[in-house]
C-alpha cells in the first residue's frame, strides 16, 4: 500500500465518524454466473509503477491472468504506467473515461484520493473505480467507488513459518553465532520496511509471530526506507540489519535490493538468508532467498471484472486469503529447511480452517500487557484507529472493517529502528 499522508483529504475522514463499517467482502469469480457480453468491457488501469517493480508486476500479472480467463483482447485494456501519486492520477483517470473505459482501477495508496474524487464527479455515469489497497470507499458513500486488498498477513505469517524452520535448523547444527544473539539470548532478526504504516506494521508483525511460532526466543528490528521501491536504499538497510548480527532479513518494500544484498554478504561469509515479497527472489538471491510472500491478483481481478460485465457493482471492500487462493507464497529455495514444505502446508491449512489466527493475542502483549482492546477504524484522519473493536474471539481481526490492512500495535520483541 503506498501511503502519501497529504493526499488524504480531510472530508474523507470525517464521513468516516457516522459511517457503518461495511465488513470485508471475499466473494471470487468462481461464484458468479457470467450473464453479460465480455466484449462490452473496457478496463483503465492506473499504476504507480510498471514491469520492472515487484508490486506493480504482481498486479500487471493479476490482470492479464484474469483477462485471458475471461477472453478479453489487448484493445479492451488502457494502460497507465508510473503514475505518481498526484492529480497527474486523475488526470490518468479521467483520460481512461474519454477512452470509453467502464471499469478503471488503480493500485497505490496514494492514488485513493484521486480516484474518490473522480468517483465522486462520476457518479450516475456507468463506470465503476477501484482504489486498491485503500481504504475509504465505505465511508464515501458513493456507490461506484471501491477498495481492495488481499490478506497478504497471512502469507506474511507463513513466510515467517519458512524462516523459523531455518532458524530452528541453525540452532540445531550449531551455525549461529554470538553476534547473532542479543544479551538476553534472543535470536537477532531484521526487516526492511518502506514505511511506518498499518500495511507495513501488520506484515512484519505476522511474518515476526510466523517466526516465533517455531522459535520463540527472537527480536526484530525494522529498518525503514522511506520508499516503497529503492534498491540502494533497501539494500543498504539490509547490509546495516546485517551488521548487527541479523540471521534472517524480512522485507516490505518493492524491490530485489535487500535479497541481493544478504546473498553478496553470504559470498562473504555472513550466514544469513532472505525472505522476499511480491515476487520470487531466487533469481538474485539463489542461495539466501527461502521464500517470498506474495499476493496472487488474479483472483481479485477476475472477480471484479467479472462483477462489472454482469452490470453489477464491485463489492465496497474486498479481501481474500488463503482460503479464496489470493495469497501464496513462491517457491521454496534450496537453502530451506528440510521439513518446511510439510509444515508450511500443515499452517495454511490451519489457517483455512481457523484453528490458526496470525493475530491471536495469547502470542503477543503490547508494553508486557494482554491486549484485550483495539480499534480497526481511523475517524479523525490521524492515522491512529479509534473506532470499530478489532479484538474478536481472542484475535485482532484484521482487514474486517475495511479491507486494507489496520493493524498498527507495536508488539513486544519488535523495535523500529527510524
């Protein structure tokens, strides 16, 4: 999600104190019924970046999957690549509507405010807009604009079950060493994330609880970038996460910088490894890569092209795990312990059937105390939840009210570096 706090306006915030909060939809494609004609359908797509960084070829992938599922030709797409996330998206947006496009989505945070305004100056007119990763659409009001996001957490987690099963396999063989603990004897972990944001917070505390699920003496320091895609930054944060004794390197940022970074340190004799996001880091990283979380957009895609050829409206919040196949993690690399992919299947399926909660609050405490009470919802645009209680039947239920991520606690074992 990429998070520009000027952009967001403040009537959005306020329409948010008297709104009910619509829970997350997860409806697939697999679901409906196709009535309409497939040829009637015109796509925009508006996004932040292109082919050549991960999160936005995650969604590139995404569509083009759910467009061949569907039949769609090439001349019923319009493309908008390295949009910035300023009125340069709406006029990108608006450009998409002169070309005859019905459906337009666009895929950063930063773009929201754009697209809610160009929503809101359409309204009555047959288009509908999707603000990926947002988060305002059910406080709008406005019947043709939407959010969506998957539940990337749970992917998060299970990569963090991947790390942990190398951890525990360096434990057993005696590979770690001093600097690898701290004074308490925690194992050292770190994590290269963009920005201070739900988004980001929400996936390295799952991947942290994913990792401690196996081993549970370990500490996480979160170094940020300040930018979602920067492979100097994202690898300088990981070579200083490196040089404190780090073993494992998360990352939520968009590029290959950490990846290539552990596996240059591991030629020079760091025992460490790598775990991804968005895309499969084995090209870059053959040794240190174990695996990637990663969303899979096709199903979200599908789904709501689907929806918008039928003429019916895109759901107002839209999230999907596991159980709907919107969320995976790649392939596992050579380096991984013997046993992960049992036991990876072992957790998704854990967390398909509920048994298993990536935020249940008996793993964690905030300041050494329970957490018994949270808020999911921002009303006063602060970008601190104040409203909607997220602690349900003893976890954090995330992106239920809205289908972007909310969890913003900072959990014990984990300190922000910057």
């Amino acid at each position: 999600m990429k998070k520009v706090l000027a952009l967001v306006l403040a009537f959005m915030m306020l329409l948010c104190a008297c709104a009910v909060a619509e829970t997350s939809i997860s409806t697939t494609a697999a679901e409906i019924e196709l009535t309409g004609d497939p040829a009637a359908l015109k796509v925009g797509v508006v996004l932040i970046g292109d082919e050549n960084e991960g999160y936005t070829m995650a969604h590139i992938t995404g569509i083009k999957g759910a467009a061949e599922a569907l039949g769609l030709s090439d001349d019923q797409f319009i493309w908008k690549y390295t949009i910035p996330e300023d009125s340069s998206c709406y006029d990108a947006i608006m450009d998409c509507v002169d070309s005859g496009c019905n459906v337009i989505f666009t895929n950063s945070y930063g773009h929201q405010s754009y697209c809610q305004q160009a929503a809101a100056e359409l309204a009555g007119e047959p288009v509908q807009l999707v603000a990926m990763t947002g988060d305002t659409a059910n406080a709008s009001g406005l019947t043709n604009f939407s959010n969506a996001f998957t539940a990337v957490y749970q992917s998060r987690y299970v990569s963090g079950v991947v790390a942990g099963m190398k951890l525990q396999q360096m434990i057993d063989e005696g590979s770690l060493v001093d600097a690898n603990y701290d004074e308490n004897g925690n194992i050292k972990i770190g994590y290269v994330g963009a920005y201070p944001y739900a988004e980001v917070v929400s996936g390295y505390t799952a991947f942290f609880l994913g990792i401690r699920s196996i081993v549970p003496n370990v500490v996480m320091s979160v170094q940020y970038t300040n930018s979602w895609f920067d492979i100097v930054a994202e690898g300088e944060a990981a070579n200083a996460l490196l040089s404190t004794g780090c073993a494992i390197i998360g990352q939520h940022a968009d590029s290959t910088g950490a990846p290539a970074a552990v596996e240059a340190a591991r030629a020079n004799g760091t025992n460490a490894y790598s775990i991804g996001y968005n895309v499969d880091m084995l090209a870059v990283a053959p040794t240190a890569a174990l695996t990637s979380a990663t969303n899979t957009w096709e199903v979200y895609y599908e789904y709501a092209m689907k929806t918008a050829i039928n003429g019916e409206p895109i759901a107002r919040n839209w999230c999907g795990g596991y159980e709907q196949g919107a969320v995976a993690i790649t392939p596992l690399g050579e380096s991984c312990a013997p046993g992960t992919q049992e036991k990876v299947d072992e957790v998704i399926a854990g967390i398909k059937d509920g048994s298993i909660k990536v935020f249940d609050t008996s793993t964690f405490t905030v300041g050494g105390e329970a957490v018994t009470s949270a808020f999911a919802t921002d009303t006063d645009g602060d970008f601190t939840p104040d409203a909607d209680e997220a602690i349900i039947d003893g976890a954090y239920a995330e992106s239920y009210y809205q289908s972007a991520p909310s969890f913003a606690l900072r959990i014990d074992g984990i300190t922000e570096l910057n």
